[in-house]
C-alpha cells in the first residue's frame, strides 16, 4: 500500500466499536503506516483510531430517543463532513448504524469518496427499500449472515456485496472457563439486559423479577450480571434492590459466563449470535417504549427477531417480546430449558448449526483486504 493513506471508519455502538476495533488493527497489520480516523468508542480507541467523535455520546434505541440527541447528532455529522473535506480520504467504512451512516454515506458519495459498508444495516427485517437507497452511495457492501447476499442480489442487483463471515469468529482463543466469583458447583443463569442505560432500564427489572421467580422453584440456581463494556456498578445500582439471593455482578467477562452458563436470558440483539456462538440455550426478551414498538410492529418483515432464529430458518431460542415480555413467561420458558432435556438438546443441536453457517474466522481480515483493494483501485 503506497504510504499515506487515510480511512475513515464509523461505529455507532458496542458492538460495532468492538467489530471495528478489529477491522482496524488488521488494517493497521496490512499498512502501519494507515492513518485511520472516525467516529467509535474505547475498543476503537485502543486499537489506535483517532476518535473525532465518541460512540457513546450517538448511541440511540428507537424514534423517541432521537430528539434529546439531536444537537449532538447533527454536530457530529456537520463535523464529518468537514473531515471529508479536509482529510485527503482514501476510503470511508461504515460500520452497520444506519440512521447516522446512511448521511455520512451520501456525503461521503458526493464529494467523490469509496464508500464501503460493514456489517449491513437490517434493512431485510424492515424497510427493505433503503437497499436501493444503499446502492446509490454504497460502493461495496460487506455482510456477515449468510442470507444477506441473496436480499441485496434480489432487492438492489447493481450493489456489490461480498459474503465475509461473522467477525465474532475472529475473537482470539480464550479459556471460556476460567473460574468466576461464584458460588463452586453452582448451577448458573445470565442476565444479559443490553448495554445501553435504556435497555437497562426496561429489561434489568424484568431480568431481575424472572430470577427471583425461577428461585422460587430452583433455589439451587445461582445468577450472574456481567456488565457491558463501557457500563459502571453504580449506573445499575438502582434496579438492584430487590434482587435475587444468589446474584452476582461483574464487570465485563460476558463471553464467560455465556459459556459456563446453563441457561441466559437475554435482550435481542448482538449477545443473541454470541450466545449462539457459545452454544447455550436462552430465553431472548425485548421492549421499548410504546410509540416505538408502534412503530417497529408496523415496520418490521421478517418472522423471528432473534438472530439465531433468523440464520437457522425456525424458533430455536424463545422471543419475548414487549407485552409477552413479564416475569411468568420468561421464568416458565428458562426452567423448561433447563429441565427438558430433550427440548435442551434440540436447541443446542440448532445453535451448532447456527455457527456453521456463519462460516469459519478470518472476517475481519476479510475486510480489510477488501479496503485495500479498493484504496488501490
């Protein structure tokens, strides 16, 4: 790669900071020389991006949450767009966060600048239209589940889209089962209510009341809270007054206790495919706010919302979702899974084929080799 080149890459959440966190160290590997700047949070900023903008402070759920963000929102975006100008950019990466993306991908797009996207935005579940809309500033499109290509081929033919794997796969061996300060021999459940303080807010009581129920009957059951990367005890602190006798909260190490759970009852979303990854059945729960699930209800195309259930064709894990979504439910489904062992082994037996399909390591890799052709083109 001839030095000096410059990218832009852009995420939006937790997620997409760890992915792109990844991306860009494997770019770095290619060109160290790779100046490499945008919009992400701690993980990118460890892997030596320059963050102009921080993730945490655009990170949103649904219509309602927009309009206290929007000074910043716009700011941010009016601040990118100067960077285009005055940056000499070799390529602009998007990470998935379309509300945000899909503007700097169209501003991107007429100032003459690559545009590749990463991880695409789930416009096959609602909103399948905005296909088209990538395809007019979208210069390549890199996707992660299997059945994306085919979305884009039928609903956007003249996008190039390159199946790349799953960057999870790319995580680098760990020892999963490296003891956690919990009770020996307990018999673990996670809670996994999402990483953003809204999603916390609505899902951590539900978790929390679930846990107590399922105690009731299983007294031997002992329950785990890994913090998201970026959350702090004191944040949760208040929906922990009324909590189960066995709990215990940890920073981070959720990976761990997905692998060494038994069982996880957990918000849909990314931890869905990394519970699937990790091969443990799990109860998936969701809600939001009225108007937004109004909203999403009226938008939404596809059967499942789970990721796991969407790659595998068929309901492996439960979905909980907004009104369904109260402590009976989810405490009956998640003592089902650990008791019906026949039940519990066709869920395992789906997830491993969940994991198969999302093809073998080297996504990220993948990617930034796709960058660098693009640079040179």
């Amino acid at each position: 790669m001839a030095p000096g080149r410059s990218v832009v890459l852009v995420a939006g959440e937790a997620s997409g900071d760890q992915h792109a966190a990844k991306l860009a160290r494997q770019l770095s590997q290619l060109d160290p020389d790779v100046a490499i700047s945008g919009i992400g949070g701690p993980e990118m900023e460890a892997a030596g991006v320059e963050l102009l903008y921080r993730s945490e402070d655009l990170a949103l759920v649904g219509v309602a949450e927009v309009l206290p963000k929007l000074k910043v929102i716009l700011g941010a975006i009016r601040g990118m767009k100067r960077h285009f100008k005055s940056t000499r950019l070799d390529v602009v990466i998007l990470v998935d966060f379309p509300d945000f993306n899909f503007r700097l991908g169209k501003a991107a797009k007429k100032l003459g600048l690559k545009v590749l996207y990463y991880i695409s935005p789930q416009v096959w579940a609602w909103r399948p239209k905005r296909a088209q809309k990538m395809a007019s500033f979208v210069d390549h499109l890199a996707c992660v589940f299997p059945f994306e290509p085919e979305f884009f081929r039928l609903n956007a033919p003249e996008l190039p889209v390159s199946f790349v794997g799953h960057p999870s796969l790319d995580d680098p061996p760990q020892d999963w089962n490296e003891p956690l300060p919990v009770p020996r021999e307990a018999e673990l459940v996670g809670l996994l209510p999402g990483s953003r303080m809204s999603e916390i807010s609505r899902l951590l009581p539900l978790l929390l009341a679930s846990a107590r129920l399922m105690q009731k009957q299983r007294p031997d059951l002992h329950f785990v809270l890994p913090l998201a990367p970026g959350l702090r005890r004191e944040q949760v602190e208040p929906y922990l007054q009324n909590t189960p006798r066995g709990l215990t909260v940890i920073a981070g190490r959720s990976r761990q206790v997905m692998a060494q759970a038994r069982l996880l009852l957990v918000a849909s979303g990314t931890a869905t495919l990394q519970a699937a990854l990790a091969g443990t059945p799990g109860v998936v729960v969701y809600k939001t706010g009225g108007f937004n699930y109004l909203v999403a209800r009226s938008l939404i195309k596809v059967e499942h919302i789970a990721m796991p259930n969407l790659i595998a064709g068929r309901r492996l894990l439960p979905e909980l979702i907004q009104g369904d979504a109260t402590p009976e439910r989810v405490s009956a489904e998640g003592l089902s899974l650990l008791a019906d062992d026949e039940r519990r082994g066709r869920v395992i037996q789906g997830l491993n084929e969940v994991r198969a399909k999302l093809g073998g390591p080297g996504a990220s890799r993948r990617v930034a080799e796709l960058a660098l052709g693009m640079m040179k083109g």
